[in-house]
C-alpha cells in the first residue's frame, strides 16, 4: 500500500542520508523506485523531514556554529550544547539531531562529532564522511554504533567530555597517518 511504501521510503530516504552516505548504492535506489511506484512521494517525505525543523532547533544550531572547534588540523569538528543553551531556546533531544550533520558538511572534516550535556552526563554522537571507523572511537567511551553513525555518553563534565573526544580524535588521525606511512 501507499502508507507502507512511505513509510519504508522515509526509512531509507533517513538511513542514506537523503541518498549520501556510503550506503546510497543501487540497491538502495532501486528499492526507492519500487517505494515510489507503490505510492511513496519523495518531493512530500523530504519536506516532512528536511523543511519542518522547529525554532529551537534552529537557535540551537546558531549556538553549535558558535562553539564549533575544529580539530585534527580541520579534519574534525566538534561543537556542543549546554542544558542552559537548550532551556535558553525552549529545545527537546530532537531539536539538537541535526546538528551533527551541520558539523559534518564542513569542507575538509572527516569526522564530526556533536555533545550534548545532559543531568550529570554528556551524551556524544559522532559522524564521519568517509571511511573512518567512529564506532571504535565510541567504544572506546562504552559506546558503539555503526562505522559512520556512532554514539557514546560519558559521565562527566562538557570540559572533560570535550578534552576526552580531542585526544580520541587526534588519536584516531595520527593512527591513520602511521599506517599511511607504513604503506
């Protein structure tokens, strides 16, 4: 029907990234051509996805663009969000999801990775563009994920968190730079 087909669209339309991410392969583009024949409307699921963002999801990103630290010589972004930027703006969790992706469009950046100070924890999610494996760098703070999608939550302070997520990230680079030097 119409309403399985959309809604099996807007799934995949999600989980390539509006058809970006490495997972965007024919397969993933003939199942979107049999979604639409089956009723789905691409041009109505991106709007309900894409342009229907709240306020505070957009004051949030104001706010993320103003922390934003660039790391691993520009290779990585990393920004946040304070529980008092969130209140300041009236934000729930969904308003801060895009953000990452804000960070991750950067020209040159790899990987991103947005903070979120919650009650007594931060909450991290990390994105990267290309192939480097952010599900490792999460498992290294009890987190986990998928190679280009991970999340992680640390207990304790947004510095601390920040610090942390730093050296992991030049970690991660200067192992990749080792290996090339190898090669």
């Amino acid at each position: 029907s119409g309403a399985v087909a959309t809604c099996a669209y807007a799934g995949l339309m999600t989980d390539t990234g509006r058809f970006q991410f490495q997972n965007a392969d024919a397969r993933a583009f003939a199942a979107a051509a049999e979604m639409v024949a089956a009723g789905a409307d691409p041009a109505t699921i991106a709007r309900d996805f894409y342009q229907n963002r709240r306020l505070a999801s957009v004051l949030l990103e104001g706010i993320a663009i103003d922390h934003l630290q660039m790391l691993a010589d520009g290779r990585a972004a990393l920004s946040w969000i304070t529980r008092a930027d969130r209140d300041a703006c009236g934000a729930v969790k969904a308003d801060a999801e895009p953000l990452v992706d804000v960070l991750r469009s950067l020209t040159g950046v790899r990987v991103a990775c947005m903070l979120r100070e919650q009650e007594g924890e931060v909450r991290g999610s990390f994105r990267a563009k290309d192939d480097t494996d952010v599900a490792a760098v999460a498992r290294s703070f009890g987190g986990g994920g998928h190679v280009a999608a991970a999340g992680f939550t640390l207990s304790c302070t947004l510095d601390e968190a920040r610090r942390l997520v730093d050296e992991a990230l030049a970690a991660t680079f200067a192992s990749d730079e080792e290996g090339a030097c190898r090669a």
